[in-house]
C-alpha cells in the first residue's frame, strides 16, 4: 500500500524566500504525525501545500500513491487539472488556529455546507449526520446557534464537526487550540483525542501541546529551517531526542528538567 501523504522533493519558495526544499517524508494510511519546530520553520506551509492552499514550486507530493496538484512526466512538471486536484482535496480536511467558521450562517449551516455542496449529500442526509456530529462534539444544543454567540472552544469544536462532515481520510490541525484561552484547551483537546481513539483518519497534526502530542502520535517530526531534523517515535522525540537542535527547541518549549538529554 503506497503512504497516503508522500513528499518526494519538495520545494516551496515565496518569491526569492525558500521556505522548502527537497523536503521527503511520507505519512502511512492511519498514522498521526505531529510535526514540531520553530516558528516559522515551515509547518504551516506544509499542511497548506497538503489543503491545496499553496501549491509547491518543486517536487511532487502524493496522496495514495497519486500526485496532488503536479505530476512529473519524461521529467517536466506538469500541472494536473483543476478537477482532478478538487476531487482530491474532498478526501482531506483542515481545522485552522482561527477557527475560519462562516460567520453569517448558523453551526448548522455551516456543518452542512461542503456535503451538500460539493459531495451531492441531501440537506436531509447531510443535516442527520451533522447533527450526529455536534452531539460528539457535545455542541447537540447549538444548531441553531451563529459561532459569534459561541466561546472559542465552541467555535473550533464547530470547526471539528465541520471538518469531520466531510469525511476526510486525512486531517490536517494547525495549532487548533493556539488562539483558545488556557481553561478550554482540554475540551478541545479532548474532542481531538475521543475521534484519534475512534477512527483511523490519518492525522497530521501541528501544535505546542506537547503532552497532547505525545498521547496521541505514532511519530513526530522535527522540523527547522524547512527541513527534518529528526523523526522519531513519541517515547523517543520527548525523552531522548538525539539532536542539539531538538533538544534546544523542547527544552524552551517544556522548560528546564522536562527531557532526559543523557
Ligand atoms: P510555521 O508554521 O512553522 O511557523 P510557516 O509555514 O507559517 O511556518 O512559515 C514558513 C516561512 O514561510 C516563514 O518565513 C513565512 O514568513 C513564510 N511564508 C509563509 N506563508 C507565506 C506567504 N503566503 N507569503 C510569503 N511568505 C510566506
Ligand atoms: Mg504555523
């Protein structure tokens, strides 16, 4: 079986600023990678270039074994078509730090939205499952609500819904609970821990939560300057991290004492 997400040589510039480059990694089907780093070491850009929001000026990324948005043939890059890279992006899903709820239509509506929209689902199927979703969320009360009436962590629990909705086979989370007030994290947190126990979609997940990562991923990545430092298993990143870089990063993350570095 072919890694669901797979980076072979990427290369993401804004304009003369190289942000990625030859960058290889790949994700299995069900895995949960977190990726660390500093900021502006490229985290973002990833999980963008996996949404289709930014596009790679270099290399290919594959989802399924299938190019996303360029192909490589008798060693041209070449563009795939709109269609062909919309029907891919359907099979992912991305919650953001800022929630980014629509904010003229009610939880409902926006829960609805994309099934309906842009996989066909009636309104009928579309609002049973949504409604389905919101009690796993333990938003059940809200339907009817408009996300400015919600508290932060409401909000991004919409966004959860929202982005489950969908069905995603992958979804991407940028530092979901960065912008949430310390007292709600964990319900938000919570919510993201309950779905990695009960489904295998596979998750690629970027945040400062470093219990959270170490509870729920099979594998973090350690990412400066837009490349791998170290990928390593949890156990391994958070206790004996075998790079300066990484430990440096962890120490100013967890503070002084919180890692083994011997
Ligand atoms: P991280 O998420 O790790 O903090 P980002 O992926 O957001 O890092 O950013 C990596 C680098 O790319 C930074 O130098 C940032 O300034 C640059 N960058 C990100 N998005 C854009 C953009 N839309 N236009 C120009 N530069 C960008
Ligand atoms: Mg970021």
């Amino acid at each position: 079986m072919p890694p669901i997400i797979e980076f072979r040589d990427v290369e993401k510039r804004f304009g003369t600023n190289v942000v990625l480059k030859d960058l290889n990694f790949h994700v299995n089907k069900g895995e949960r990678v977190t990726l660390i780093g500093p900021s502006g070491s490229g985290k973002t850009t990833i999980l963008r270039l996996v949404m289709t929001l930014e596009e790679a000026t270099g290399g290919m990324i594959l989802i399924d074994g299938q190019p996303l948005t360029h192909e490589i043939v008798d060693g041209k890059r070449k563009r795939l078509p709109k269609k062909k890279i919309k029907e891919t992006r359907t099979r992912i899903g991305m919650v953001f730090q800022q929630f980014n709820l629509f904010p003229n239509m009610t939880v409902m509506e926006n829960i609805i939205e994309s099934p309906v929209h842009v996989l066909g689902q009636s309104k009928d199927e579309a609002t049973a499952r949504a409604r389905d979703l919101l009690h796993q969320v333990g938003l059940s009360d809200k339907d009817d609500a408009h996300p400015s009436s919600l508290s932060g962590g409401q909000q991004q629990r919409v966004a959860i819904a929202r982005a489950l909705a969908m069905d995603p086979e992958i979804l991407l989370l940028d530092e979901v609970t960065s912008a949430l007030d310390p007292e709600i994290v964990d319900e938000v947190l919570g919510v993201l821990r309950r779905i990695a126990e009960t489904t295998d979609i596979t998750m690629l997940i970027v945040t400062h939560e470093m219990q959270f990562a170490r509870d729920v991923s099979d594998r973090v990545l350690m990412f400066d300057g837009g490349s791998i430092v170290e990928d390593a298993p949890p156990s391994t990143m958070f206790t004996a991290p075998t790079h300066q870089r990484t430990q440096q990063f962890l120490r100013a993350v967890l503070g002084e004492g919180q890692i083994g570095t011997h």
